[in-house]
C-alpha cells in the first residue's frame, strides 16, 4: 500500500482513513479551482511499449504519454514514478528544478492510481531504464480509493473477476489475456473474409428455442404479450441465410443457455458458426483444422503449446476417430452391435453407467458411455465422428445409414470446442426429428428442441448441400492462453450477486 498499516485499526478502519484523505485531497483541489475531473483531452503522442521498441530514434525527443500512476519514489527534489498504459509501464522522472517548485509540490501530492498525462524528452537512467525525463505533469483524474497492496496485488480469483476493472491494470496477465483474446476473433474475422465468407447478425430474441440440445432463458414481449427466449444457437437464421442464396455466412455473437455453471461453462458466451454451401464435414474439418491452427500461431507464434500442464500439438490434420471405435477401445463394448435397445441399456448397467431414461436408445447409451470412459482422455485434438441420430436431430445421415449421421465434435484436453455436421437439407425428414424432439421434451426433457415452423418452411424451398460448424470462442481463447476458467477470459462474467 502506499501508506503503513496504522496499529490497532481494523482493515475497514484503515481503508476508511484512505478513503478519507483521498477526499480531503479533492476537496483542497476544488477549493483551489483544479477539478480534476474537468479536463477532457490529452494530446496522448506515445504509448510505453513504443517508446521502449523505437528508443533509438526517440532517443531526446519530446513525447507525451498518459496513464495510471502505479508507483511513486519521492527523492527530496526529484521523484520516479512508473505510469500503467493500454501497452504497458513506461518510468517518468521528475524534478523539481525542470517542473517548477509549484508543480512538483502538486505532484508530490498526488495519489497512487491517479490518472496523469506527463510531457518530455526520452531518455535512459543509470540502470538502463527507458524513462520519459519530465517537463510538464498534469492531473487528468482523481483515483479515489487506494489500490490493492503492491506485493500481492489482487489475486483472489473471485475479486478478480467482481472486479475486473482493477483486475486488468493489476495484473498484466490478465490483461494479455483479453488482448490475445481481441486478437483472436479479428483473426478469425480476417481468415473467414479473405475466404468469401460474409458476416450477418440473426435475432438474439425468438419465439421458439431450437438450433441445440439446451434449457433457455424465458423472458416476456411486453408490446406483443408474447413469452421469448434468448438464443441458444444461431443455427436455423443462418441456414435460412443459405436457403436465400447467401452461399457463405458466419455470426460471431452471444448465446445463453439456462444451465450450469463450472470451469468450461457461463451462461452467456461467445460462439462461431459458420456455414458453407455445397460443401460437407470434410470441409467443416479442414476449415476447423485452419482457424485452431491459425490463431494460436497468431497469438502464440506456434501451433504446438501447453494446456495445463499438457503438451497440445494444433498442425493439422486432426485425428478422426468414430465414436462407437472410441468407445469400444475404452471398454470393450459395442453398442451399435446390439439388436435391442434393451441390451445396449444392460449393457451400460454392467458399466456402471446411471440408466436415467429407463427408454434409453443404443445411440443415447453411445453417447452417455462416451462422455463417462472417452472424452476427458482425448488430449491432442482429435474429431469424433459418426453421432448416433438420436443426439444429432439437424445432421444429415451418413451415406448408407439409417442410424449414424455425418457429424462431428472436436475434442481437445477433454473438453468439446466445436460441432459440425453435413446439414440436413430433407425437410420432411428435418420435420420428423422436431416432432421427436418435441416428445421427448413433453416427457419432461426441457433440452430438447422446439418445432420451429419458420426453418421447417425455409427448408421446403430447398437449401442446397451445406456443411455448418459451431465454434466456442470462450473455450478457444482459454486453450490458446493457458487459462483454467471460462471466467478468466470473460471480462465480466456471470456472477451471483453479494448479499
């Protein structure tokens, strides 16, 4: 902290007391005509990590760079202080004899946190240090509490992220994380565009909730006195996209889903889709394989990093492994093999597998045996494909099939980050599987998909042959930057309020 601990008071006693002379410190300002809060502009020439990279030519000259002050050193007549920027920290020098009695008496009055705008000539100290030699110094505005304690800073996770404010000029890491973050997407952005691929904007607000396997969020249209939901995918407008003609769409945008909270999920994140006419999986594959390996070299300079603590290697191409084979390598079992629904669920019994629905397909006890022995062991990214239909009520089924559709989930380190298919493009066959989803969600499966007559109608104009893909963008950004928690690359996540 930038003053002592004062004996005998409580933490809140003395936090109160910082408050306090921060606010006496303001009030003397406005008793004197100097409302820091005032001032508009600053003629911001600078940032710190440009004047360290191109010191050679700056070297004397005048800049002027402007920031939170984030340490001070007062030395009797001259003083060094570090000023946080959008880059970085950059040293300011300043002294009495170059500033004036007057301006150096107010500097020696400002506050750690305080935001100041420094003018001068560039130059290194003793140690080598790139510092800005002060020649002016103002006060743009007022911090009014005190940072956290310098040494250990704010590190508890959940202060962290109630506070991301003064976590983000804290803690650099966590600013690096939303930088590569930005990065990222404008990546992605930039790869989709230069391939003919359009960005289009579908409705957040709809009638029904359909697109995923997911429980929504239920809000009310007061004008129209009708329920709405908040989307849980962007899937069927942006498939109405291609029945329009517009070969080659994406949305990057916010979903929410009504579900629970943990290291990999929030209840409202950011996700790609993406859909291309007169393509199939193996084009969603190699377009998956391209924007993974793409932007960790982006933002990484590499496709092969560490995910907590694991070696992950991101040059295509990807291994593809059916979902029946993955399952049956882990546990002997072939659920696709069995002639009844019946044996695939004994079966799951004597794997210990919890038998929630006493109806249970082969293809669901497929899938359930699959998230139970398979995919917390996929570490190097690998495509799982061949999706029993009963999972996959919007995937074309497999040439030959009338059980497996041609969809794929990639896996990395345990975790899902995309899902594709070859779109089913047949609407009665597409109408079908709505009505069995509406069943099953009339026993109670509040995940299940609703009709959606809209789509149905869309589909009955023809949409040619399309392959589609879903991308977490929450999830990408953690495997590419290292991070535990969905909450550490969400600058304001989801949290439950304080009492």
């Amino acid at each position: 902290m930038e003053h002592p601990p004062i004996e005998g008071q409580s933490e809140e006693q003395q936090l109160s007391e910082l408050l306090q002379i921060r606010r006496d410190k303001l009030a003397a300002l406005t008793k004197q005509g100097r409302d820091p809060f005032q001032r508009l502009t600053f003629d911001q020439t600078h940032h710190s990590v440009d004047i360290a990279e191109h010191y050679d030519e700056l070297e004397g000259k005048e800049v002027s760079v402007a920031g939170r002050m984030m340490s001070k050193r007062i030395m009797g007549k001259a003083s060094f202080a570090h000023i946080l920027d959008a880059k970085g920290e950059i040293q300011i020098y300043v002294r009495r004899d170059d500033v004036g009695q007057d301006e150096y008496a107010d500097f020696k009055q400002y506050d750690i946190g305080d935001i100041v705008g420094v003018s001068g000539k560039v130059f290194k100290t003793r140690s080598g240090e790139v510092s800005v030699h002060t020649e002016r110094c103002t006060l743009l505005s007022k911090s009014m509490r005190p940072l956290p304690e310098k040494f250990h800073g704010l590190k508890d996770p959940e202060l962290r992220y109630r506070m991301r404010y003064v976590d983000l000029f804290m803690n650099a890491e966590s600013r690096d994380t939303f930088v590569k973050r930005s990065r990222i997407i404008a990546g992605i952005r930039s790869r989709l565009d230069s391939q003919g691929f359009m960005e289009v904007e579908t409705p957040v607000l709809s009638t029904t909730a359909s697109g995923a396997s997911a429980r929504p969020f239920i809000t009310h249209h007061n004008t129209l006195n009708i329920d709405m939901y908040l989307r849980i995918a962007t899937e069927l407008h942006l498939k109405m996209c291609i029945v329009g003609g517009l070969e080659r769409v994406y949305e990057i945008g916010r979903l929410f889903r009504n579900e629970g909270m943990d290291l990999t999920h929030n209840p409202e994140f950011t996700t790609i889709e993406i859909y291309q006419a007169y393509t199939d999986l193996r084009g969603m594959m190699a377009l998956t394989e391209d924007l993974f390996a793409h932007s960790c070299e982006l933002v990484n300079g590499t496709t092969k990093i560490k995910y907590n603590g694991r070696d992950v290697d991101l040059t295509p191409p990807f291994a593809r492994i059916p979902m029946n084979d993955a399952v049956k390598g882990e546990t002997g079992v072939d659920f696709m093999a069995f002639e009844t629904d019946e044996q695939a669920r004994q079966a799951g019994v004597k794997l210990g597998l919890e038998l929630k629905d006493k109806t249970a397909t082969k293809g669901q006890m497929l899938a359930v045996a699959f998230d139970e022995f398979v995919e917390d062991k996929l570490v190097n990214p690998t495509f799982i494909v061949d999706y029993p239909i009963e999972i996959s009520p919007l995937a074309k089924r497999k040439d030959g099939s009338e059980t497996i559709t041609d969809r794929f989930e990639l896996f990395i380190c345990g975790h899902e980050y995309a899902n594709a298919f070859s779109e089913l493009n047949d609407p009665i066959d597409q109408r079908n599987r709505f009505v069995q989803q509406a069943k099953e969600r009339s026993k109670g499966d509040d995940e299940a998909m609703m009709i959606n007559e809209d789509f149905c109608m869309a589909l009955e104009y023809g949409m040619p042959p399309t392959g589609g893909v879903g991308i977490g963008i929450d999830r990408m950004v953690m495997l590419l930057t290292d991070s535990v928690s969905i909450r550490d690359v969400l600058l304001f996540p989801t949290m439950k309020p304080k009492v």
